[in-house]
C-alpha cells in the first residue's frame, strides 16, 4: 500500500485549484437511471469513489464514458439490463445505495445489497427505506439485500425525516422526480449536494421547489429528459486546502472556492485568527499572527460546522494557543485521527463524542496510519506543519476523496512525496 511522506517546510504561498464535489457527483450518477436519455456532468472529481459508481453503473446496463481526462462524465442508461446492485460493489462505497430509488422509480424493481458497516459509525440506511415506503414502495430485506417493487409506479406522499440525512434526502428527492402526484420532504437535508443535484433534475425536467430548505416539494413528471450539468466544487476539498496556510503560515488562494459553500467554517477560522478573503477567482486564506487561537466546534447538519472537516479542524487546533473542545454530533466513531495525532506529540482527551485538544508548540513527525478518508488528510495537515518527517501510510483512504493530493501541496511550497508501494 502506497504512503505519503510529509516534512514541515515552513509557511505555503501560491494558488490550490479546487475540484467537482465527490459527494455531489455520487447522487449526481445515479441521477441518470431516472431518463433513458444522456446526462452529461462537466467538472467531474477524479476519484476511486467516482470510478466504483462507474463500475456500479455499468452493472446495471449503464453506460458512463470519462471523457477530457476524467472530467466530464457522458452517461447514458437507455438499456438497463440488470436491476441488482452487487454486494461486491456495494460494500466498497456506501453511496451504492442511491441507485435504489432511481431503478425504482424508473422501473418498479430493484434489488440493492445492504451497504453494512463502516468506521466512522453505524449508518443505517433505515430512513431511505422508510422514505421510499413512504412513496409507495414494498420493501423486502433478505439475504443482505433490499428487495424493492411499486407496481403501478411510485405515488408522491409525505416524507417527513426524524433527522437530518443528506444521503436518504436524495434517494427520497431522486424517486419522487417520476411519482404520481406531489411529494413534500421536510427535516430535509440542505447540504449544497442536495441544491446541485435538484438543479440538475430541474434541467432534466424535474418539478422541484424549496431545495436548500428543510421542505423540498416535488410534483412527479411522467419522464425526464436528458441534460449537462457542471458538479459543484468540493466545500469540503475547499475547507481541508484552506487549513493548509493556517496550520503552516503563508497565504494561499484556492481557486474556485466560494465563502457560501463554507459559511459556519469560515466563523470559526475567524474566532481563531484566520483571516480568509474573496478573490476574484475565490479565497485567500492567510494567518492573522503566528498564533492560533483555541475554538470550540460541534458539528451539525448544512449551514452548521461540516462533520467531514472536523478531523481536519482538530488538527489545526493541535497548535492552536489554549484548550478547544470539539463535539462530534453526525458520527458516532469519527476521533480516530486522535489517537494517530497523539502519536505526533499532540494532546487529545476524547470522551465519546467529545475530544478536548490542549494546544502544544509543534507537533514532531512520526509515522501514523490513516483509518478513513477525511482522517487521512489532517494526518497530513498536521504533518506539513510538524517538526521532521510524518510517513502516512494506507492512503487509499485518501484516494477516494483527494485528486492530485501531493501535486496540489506540492504546488504551492509543501515537501511531501507519496512513496510506491514496493
Ligand atoms: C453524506 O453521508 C456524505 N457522504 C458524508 O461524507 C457526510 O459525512 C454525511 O453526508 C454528513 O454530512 C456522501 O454524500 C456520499 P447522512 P450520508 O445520511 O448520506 C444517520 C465523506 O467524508 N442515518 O446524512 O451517509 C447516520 O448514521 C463522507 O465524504 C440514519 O440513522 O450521511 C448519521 O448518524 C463521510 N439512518 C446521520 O444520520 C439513515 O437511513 C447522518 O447521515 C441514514 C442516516
């Protein structure tokens, strides 16, 4: 398994160009099944997470050519030959679960595989399947998989979320786009995600009213048309690059970047002496002083503190003047960067879903082992500003959420190299 080698090398300077959403493009995907005619997304991520959709799509009977280096994506799903998404593919990426609603809704059947367990906690997909069964759905769970059917087609009804859920908002939005009748969702999610993939359904012929909001309305059409559409640039690539001159000084300016996507984050680089700044051609982010200062952050659903930048958040605050006290409010097991940052120098008390950091002068570099995606890369922040070298090994964690990761810090002055596996 191939790991990075990172030095700390001093303040960054120099520009970071932000990619197309991982989390937007994975519902935009699955959006295809809904027409059998071609839908095109421009500004797609170049990501393991996007080629294992491809895979699950082309299962199916679908067709998705990458075309401009990976960064658009031609689909077209006029002949879906197969209504099963494979456990085999599924147990890869949890996101699988998004064809559901979509076959379902074109075609009345579908058979899903559970997507089981994962690192950072639990997650069910129990309020997907309620939403659909809410529309109208039979659902059969056997042998780990769902067995899905609306004969006669789904029929617009009620949704209401006892919590916020990005991922069971889209299922739920995706199969009403071709119910019978008017669906209303509240307690729906807001995530940016959710905005593009609405407006993307709008261009392909979706009545949809409300998305950013906690009640979307959808009035079912009887089929959808084929559309292009750019994906949303990544808020959460965005937050983790602007953590870089924060936790190593310099300025950086990432190109893309917009303050709306990153809104609840950017209050809290400001508490702790983050100047960041509109461009022309996004954000700049530069340190105040050579101090920062301790916050504490508790992450919520869209606008509130992003959950996929707590870990990254933790490791500025490693550093930072002072005790900062982060509570974990999505996940129930996302501190396992705590343990790999303890390994550096760093001073962390996690009591369940809260992780108390006691600030210290410089972290030291070590050898650390990354356990999920977003823990990946704040073992890296941390080691672009630690003294000496930090090895982080099973980066393939990293690969299904960061394209061009070591060209990216590379390019605006950081010493980091990823080292082959031999
Ligand atoms: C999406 O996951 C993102 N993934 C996650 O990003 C992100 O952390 C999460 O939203 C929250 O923002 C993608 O978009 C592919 P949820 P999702 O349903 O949809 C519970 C990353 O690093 N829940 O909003 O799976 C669940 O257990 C990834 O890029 C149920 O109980 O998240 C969690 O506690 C990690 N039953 C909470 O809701 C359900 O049926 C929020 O989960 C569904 C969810």
């Amino acid at each position: 398994m191939d790991s990075i080698l990172v030095t700390g090398n001093g303040p960054l300077s120099g520009q970071i160009p932000i990619a197309g959403a991982k989390n937007a493009c994975l519902t935009l995907m699955p959006a295809t099944l809904l027409s059998d005619e071609p839908l095109t997304l421009t500004n797609a991520p170049r990501l393991s997470d996007i080629r294992t959709m491809t895979e699950l799509l082309g299962s199916l009977g679908a067709e998705v050519s990458q075309l401009q280096d990976g960064q658009v994506l031609a689909m077209s799903s006029h002949d879906l030959n197969n209504h099963t998404a494979d456990y085999d593919i599924v147990r890869k990426m949890r996101a699988s679960i998004l064809v559901l609603g979509p076959m379902l809704a074109r075609d009345g059947h579908a058979i899903v595989s559970l997507p089981g367990g994962c690192a950072i906690g639990a997650r069910p997909v129990d309020l997907h399947l309620k939403a659909l069964e809410a529309l109208g759905a039979e659902l059969e769970l056997k042998d780990g998989y769902v067995h899905a059917k609306a004969p006669g087609g789904l029929k617009g009804g009620k949704v209401d979320f006892p919590l916020v859920s990005v991922g069971a908002t889209e299922n739920a939005l995706m199969a009403a786009t071709l119910a019978k009748g008017t669906t209303v969702i509240t307690n729906a999610a807001r995530e940016p995600e959710i905005v593009d993939l609405a407006q993307c359904l709008q261009k392909m012929g979706a009545q949809i009213e409300g998305e950013g909001t906690s009640t979307i309305t959808i009035q079912g059409v009887d089929r959808l048309h084929g559309a292009t559409h750019p994906v949303v640039t990544d808020r959460i690539e965005l937050g983790t690059y602007m953590l870089a001159p924060a936790i190593c000084g310099g300025e950086v300016e990432l190109l893309g970047g917009r303050m709306g996507l990153v809104g609840a984050f950017c209050e809290k680089l400001d508490e702790a002496g983050i100047d960041v700044r509109e461009t022309e051609k996004g954000l700049s982010v530069k340190r105040r002083s050579d101090h920062v200062k301790a916050v504490d952050v508790t992450t919520e659903p869209f606008p509130g503190f992003p959950t996929d930048l707590q870990a990254q958040m933790m490791a500025l605050l490693c550093t930072a003047d002072g005790v900062s006290v982060l509570e974990e409010k999505i996940f129930e097991n996302r501190f396992m960067h705590a343990p790999e940052l303890l390994r550096m120098g760093a001073q962390i008390d996690v009591h369940g879903g809260t992780a108390t950091v006691t600030g210290v002068d410089r972290l030291k570099g070590a050898p650390v082992m990354a356990t999920d995606l977003r823990a990946s890369v704040s073992l890296i922040l941390a080691g672009l500003a630690a003294e000496g070298d930090t090895t982080v090994s099973r980066v393939y964690h990293l690969d299904r959420g960061y394209e061009h990761v070591v060209r990216k810090l590379e390019g605006v002055g950081a010493k980091i190299e990823r080292i082959k596996e031999q």
